[in-house]
C-alpha cells in the first residue's frame, strides 16, 4: 500500500485517480456525516452548489429529509441544520436522508467521487477507516484534505497523520515504505507530536479559531475525539455516502 496526502483539493492531481480515496473535513463536514450514518441516517447525500441540493432535495419526502448548509460557519438560512455534528442526533436523523453542503468538505469529496472506493473520514472514525485499509490492502490510497478556501489546514493535516500512524502501528511497513509523497511523512510527525492533546491543535488552527468565534467550543472537543464512532461512509453512488 503506498499512502499519498494532499492538503487541499486544488493540490490533488487531476490527471489520476487512485484506487481509494480518503476525504477529510474535521472541522466540520466529514465528522457531521460520520455522526449521521452512526445515528441511523439512511444516507447522506453531498452538493457543493445549494440551488442543486434543494432541487435534489424536494424530490424527496419531507419526512424523510433533512438539509444542511454552511457557509462561512454558519447555517444557511432556510436548511433545518448547519453542519454541527452534535445537532445529528438519533432522534433527528433515524431513517432520514441528509442532503448537505458546506464550504470546503464537499469540494473536496466531489475532487475524489470518481475513485473506485471514496470514504469519508474524521478523527472519530480514524478506526474504522484504518481497518477498511488493512481488510482491503489498495495499492493507491490518496488523503484529501479540505483546507480552508485552497490552503492548508492542521486538523485535516493531523487526521491524515493519525490514519498513517495506525497503519505504521498495524503493519510491518516503515514510515519509508508507506509514504508516497513528503506529506505523508510531515502528517505523522504533527500526529506524532500532538496526538495527546488534540484538542489543543484544534485551538491552534485557524478554522478551530473562527469556529470558536462562532461559539462552538463544544464542536470542537467533540470532533478532536479519536475512534469514537464506528461507522465508515462510504460512497455508493456518485455523492452518496451510506
Ligand atoms: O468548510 C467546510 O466544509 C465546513 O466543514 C466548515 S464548518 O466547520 O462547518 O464551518
């Protein structure tokens, strides 16, 4: 398995695709739609343009739908939900379809749809995305971080060092054999350094920053949670995780 990270969808190569690809939005889109799917949302379905999901969306019952949109951190305004993970509870989202979109996650899950296997990850299902890995065993995996805006992010960085730190953990490969560009290698070392204090990396980025601006203490504490959830999204047709 050779592992490659890129910090942002505008650093992902256009000209390939690998044989799995790992988007990851921490702060907040891939920890929201892990929190759906482990609450018992019957998919969750991603938009990068809001006129589009609402087309998509009325199509559906409105008993069986939510939609979620954010912009700048906030919630869009008409859409029941913004993209708090711990709005998603099992009371709200059972049985229900999420339609979302938000600033950057959702680009950088449509940068990757059209790799065989597309997951979603966050550091709350890093365990169940390292197992899927080592079951699997693809040749090619890229990590896709969302940034912010098209440049880079700690949390998504730290998340991406966190699978990599697992797989080194689970396997016989060294650091060496694994890491397929520079990043890799750099991802391990900022888990490395902070994999005990987690949150207090998210204190430091600078998302982590505008979203405690926003009041989101809570989001944060909870997103910066390791192997919390055991659910692994994954897309099932173009833009649908489940
Ligand atoms: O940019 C995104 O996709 C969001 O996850 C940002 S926020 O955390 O909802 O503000």
């Amino acid at each position: 398995m050779k592992l490659f990270v890129y910090h942002t969808p505008e650093l992902t190569p256009t000209d390939k695709a690998p044989e799995c690809a790992i988007a990851v939005d921490v702060l907040r889109a891939t920890s929201t739609i892990a929190t759906v799917l482990a609450s018992g949302g019957e998919a969750v379905q991603v938009f990068s343009d809001l006129d589009q999901l609402i087309e998509v969306s009325e199509k559906w019952p409105s008993e069986k739908r939510l939609r979620a949109g954010e912009r700048g951190g906030a919630k869009v305004a008409g859409f029941e939900l913004g993209n708090s993970p711990l709005d998603c509870t099992p009371e709200l989202v059972e049985g229900r379809r999420l339609f979302i979109s938000t600033t950057n996650g959702t680009r950088a899950l449509q940068r990757v749809q059209d790799s065989s296997n597309v997951l979603a990850a966050a550091l709350i299902n890093r365990a169940a995305v390292v197992q899927f890995l080592l079951e699997k065993q693809p040749e090619t995996v890229w990590i896709v971080g969302s940034g912010w805006e098209g440049s880079y992010s700690l949390e998504d960085t730290v998340c991406a060092g966190a699978i990599a730190h697992s797989l080194l953990e689970q396997t016989q490969l060294s650091p060496e054999e694994l890491a397929g560009n520079d990043e890799v290698i750099s991802a391990i070392a900022l888990y490395s350094q902070w994999q005990d204090n987690l949150l207090g990396l998210l204190h430091q980025a600078s998302h982590g920053q505008r979203l405690l601006r926003l009041d989101c203490l809570d989001d944060l504490k909870y997103c910066s949670q390791t192997d919390l959830l055991d659910v692994l999204p994954i897309q099932h047709e173009t833009g649908v995780l489940k």
